[in-house]
C-alpha cells in the first residue's frame, strides 16, 4: 500500500516560522535566518529491524528515506535510489561491512568519487530534479553552491555535473587539499560545473557561502538577471543529511546476516568527522529505532568537537591546523546546531542564542542538562598527525587492510577506547587510502616519489591492493580550471558564473 503523503514539516533549528515540505527544504538549502532545515516528526517512525538482514541496500534506502522525507512518493524514492546506487558503484553491496580484528570496518568509498560523500550527493541531484519538477516556472535554473575540504566539492560536482536544470560552484581552500582531491575537482567534466580555489581556510570559506546564500539582494540580482536560485550540497542541505542515515541501517542489517547481532543488540559506531554530518546521520538512525549504545566522534589536531564534548563549551578562538586528514580539519562544525536542537528537545530560543553567540563571540556553552543528554550519547577522541600515521601502520600490521588518514583517526580513537566485547563496533571507513597515497606510504614505511601517482604504484604494488581507476587515471587529466579567489571575491565569482551558465542555456 503506497505511504500517505505529508507536507509542511520542515523549519528552521533556530525558529518555527518556516513550513516547508521535504522537497522545498531541501531546494532551498538553508533556512531564511541561516538555522539548518529540521522536522520535528524525526523518530515519529521506526524503521521495522527485523527483516534488515535480507534486503538489499536499495531497499533499506527507499525504506528509510520514506519516514525521513515524507512527501516523496515511494515510486519517486525508487527512481532516485535505483539511478544513485547502480553500476557506478564498485562494490554492489554499496557500504560493505568487514572484519577488522575484534571489531569491524564499513567501507563507505566504493562511489565514483572514492570517499563517503558519494552515498549522499549520488543521490542528492535525483532528489533535486524532483524539487525542479514540483517546482517548475518554467527554465528556472538551481545553481548549488558548496565549500569543501577535500572530498564533498568532488563527490558534488560528480553527482550535478551537467543534471538538467542545474548548475554548480565549488570552493575549496588553496593548498590545503591533497593533491588527489584538487585535481579531482579541477579537472572535472560537464557544461555546468565551475570550481575556484580560496586565499583562506574551509571555515572562511563556508562562512562566506552562508553569507552568500543570506545575501538577499544577491538572490534578486541572480533570479532577475540569470534566472537561477541558490541551494546547498553542504551537510547543511536536508537532502545531504538524510542518505547517510541510511547506511547505519545497512551495517545493522549486515551484522545481522552475519550472525554478529541479534535483532535489538547494541552496537557502537566510531566516526572520523569534522563537520559533525556523518555522525549526525547516526544520531538520526539512533532517534529511528536503531540499537546505538554510543556514537564517538573522532577528531584530528583541530579537536574542536572533542573539547566541547569534554567541557560542553564550544570555542573556535583557536589556531587553525592543516594536517594531514585535511578534510576534518574544520573549526564550525555545522550540523553539531542540528544535535543541539534535538537534544534541546526542540528550543529554537537556545538554539538561536547560542549561535548568536557563536557569530558574535566565537564561543558558547550549553545548558549542563543539555551536556547530560549529550553525555549519554556521544563520546569523543582525537589523534594527532602522528598517531594517524601510527594507526595506519598499526592496522595494516594486524589486520592487512589500509586505511586512509581520516579513518585512521578513527581507528585510533577506537582502538585507545575500552571496548564493551558484548557490543560490537564498527568504525566508519571515509575514503579511499589512495586519495592521499603519500601520507600512506610515508606511514608504512614505503617510498614517496614525486608525484602522487608514482606513490599510488608503490602502494598497489607492496600491499597488493588497486588504485580505483578514475583515481588513477587523474595524472593525465585535462586541468579545467585555474582560478584563485580572496574571500570577498567569491561572491562575484558566484554571479559570473550565474551569467555564464544563463547565456549558454541560451545558445
């Protein structure tokens, strides 16, 4: 029997005065106030575990994604997942779960793009050209605008690269990105694609793209003048968020088939994360009936999260490090605003004071019953740069599998927790150890040539395991783009490429 179909559940974490629907919230990116889409129906429905164990990754998503956005229709959710999680995958268990010692490792980079964000911004356009369609006044173009630390602009731009109706522009801190991610995003095909480096860090420039997108009289200039409306493919954007739910489900399902867990155990999930979405995602699986026992948060030498879960204070007055997970390295961590909400138990006044203060100040602290709640759920870790390396030794030493820098944070918070061996845990695996085969090599003792791809070879060839081919295949890619910009220069970078994009729809 096909769902019932709700609307208007969508507003903002610091005010209730929207009421979007799934499709509009997700169009739109950020809420009018700058607060971050949320509905108060979340956990409302349970995802039914018991029959987790024999369906297909496809299946659970269309299940999940059912209760999370309500206004799809189920043939709608279909069409989105069949055409996001298909051919283009190399593994066609989409997320596999596998042994790693006494624990386990879920392989979230098996896409296109080599790393995590591919599980949500494969489909996130499909879910977009949906929002077109409801939408529709006529040629109306939906030009998405993200800042990256290394691996969202990729996974984004090869998600919208030429989907009809759209356009895309992603920044990404120069120099501050491996050399395996810039080339990624700068050599990117597709008519509606752009990308521009940052004289800055990622926090500059993701404060910049929300000052962009509150930026009202620019919204009028590029609706007047190239009939394009801004939306988001930061965790920010609802449509992001909500696939990565999806995946803890998976791993749930996987232990079952296994025969680790049975229907109800706990388990335990360890993320590497810098801008709190991808553990978010499980705080959301946990609010939907999944048996969560603790979420930790792992954190390179930028361990903003870890001390405001020690402390409840939240301080981003601090040095900046580039280390070598450069995409956690990431002082505002946007979607931490999305947990405080709920753990609020839905205070949009807090929620809005606190990131008045945070705006203003720099800083915050919450509630000590909030810190409480948050006690309960989440714990936290960090690795320094040569822990990781330490990690991604010690791994490939006692389980001979390699892993990349940011999954070695976690598997160093994991591995230096006192572990439950009743409740198994599963650490998040982010991407792909040959987006950075430098830092990989340097951290199993092997050589380091020149260039990149050299140490790609090196890597393959001493531990026996491939380079993903469109990875590979980066060194003689055609560079497409070149531009740098200051920080104030990117909002006229923006409408430049608005213009462009208008005038070759045109032709």
């Amino acid at each position: 029997m096909p769902r019932i179909l709700t609307v208007n559940t969508f507003h903002s974490t610091r005010s209730t005065t929207d009421s979007l629907t799934a499709k509009q919230a997700i169009r739109k990116g950020i809420a009018s106030d700058g607060g971050l889409f949320v509905t108060d129906a979340l956990g409302e429905e349970a995802v039914d575990l018991g029959n987790l164990a024999d369906k297909s990754y496809q299946d659970i998503a269309v299940e999940v994604l059912g209760k999370l956005l309500p206004d799809f229709s189920d043939e709608e959710l279909r069409d989105c997942v069949t055409e996001a999680y298909g051919s283009q995958w190399s593994d066609s268990a989409i997320t596999p779960l596998k042994p790693l010692g006494d624990d386990y490792v879920l392989e979230l980079f098996n896409g296109p793009t080599s790393a995590f964000k591919d599980v949500a911004l494969q489909i996130l356009p499909r879910f977009m050209t949906k929002t077109v369609e409801a939408n529709s006044t006529g040629d109306e173009r939906v030009m998405i605008l993200t800042a990256t630390s290394g691996d969202t602009g990729k996974a984004a731009l090869a998600g919208f690269a030429d989907a009809p109706g759209t356009g895309i522009t992603v920044f990404y801190p120069e120099g501050q990105v491996s050399e395996v991610q810039e080339l990624q995003m700068s050599t990117q095909r597709g008519e509606n694609v752009a990308v521009c480096a940052v004289r800055g860090n990622f926090d500059d420039a993701q404060s910049a793209v929300k000052r962009i997108f509150a930026d009202h009289e620019l919204s009028e200039r590029l609706a007047n003048d190239a009939n394009t409306v801004l939306s988001s493919a930061n965790s920010i954007n609802v449509g992001r968020l909500v696939p990565q739910v999806v995946y803890y489900f998976v791993a749930y399902g996987q232990l079952l088939s296994q025969q680790v867990i049975n229907v109800g155990d706990e388990v335990e999930f360890c993320v590497p994360t810098g801008n709190f979405g991808d553990i978010l995602a499980g705080y959301y699986a946990r609010r939907m009936g999944l048996p969560i026992s603790k979420l930790t948060v792992a954190s390179d030498r930028n361990n903003v999260l870890f001390d405001f879960l020690s402390t409840g204070v939240y301080d981003r007055n601090r040095d900046f490090f580039t280390t070598i997970s450069p995409s956690m390295d990431i002082l505002i961590s946007s979607n931490l605003e999305r947990m405080l909400y709920y753990v609020s138990e839905g205070d949009t006044e807090l929620i809005s004071s606190l990131m008045k203060e945070l705006a203003d100040t720099g800083r915050y602290e919450i509630p000590a019953n909030l810190k409480t709640a948050i006690d309960d759920i989440f714990a936290g870790g960090w690795a320094d740069e040569e822990q990781v390396k330490n990690a991604i030794r010690e791994c490939w030493d006692a389980n001979h599998y390699v892993i990349d820098p940011h999954t070695a944070c976690g598997y160093h918070v994991m591995t230096h927790t006192e572990a439950d061996p009743l409740t198994p845990r599963v650490l998040l695996s982010t991407a792909s150890p040959y987006k950075f085969p430098r830092v990989v090599n340097e951290a199993l003792g092997l050589d380091t040539p020149a260039s990149d791809f050299a140490c790609m070879d090196v890597l393959s060839e001493s531990t026996g395991t491939t380079a993903p081919k469109a990875l590979r295949a980066l060194e003689s890619a055609e560079v497409r783009f070149h531009e740098v910009t200051d920080i104030d220069g990117m909002s006229a970078y923006v409408e430049s490429v608005a213009e462009r994009l208008d005038t070759t729809s045109e032709r």
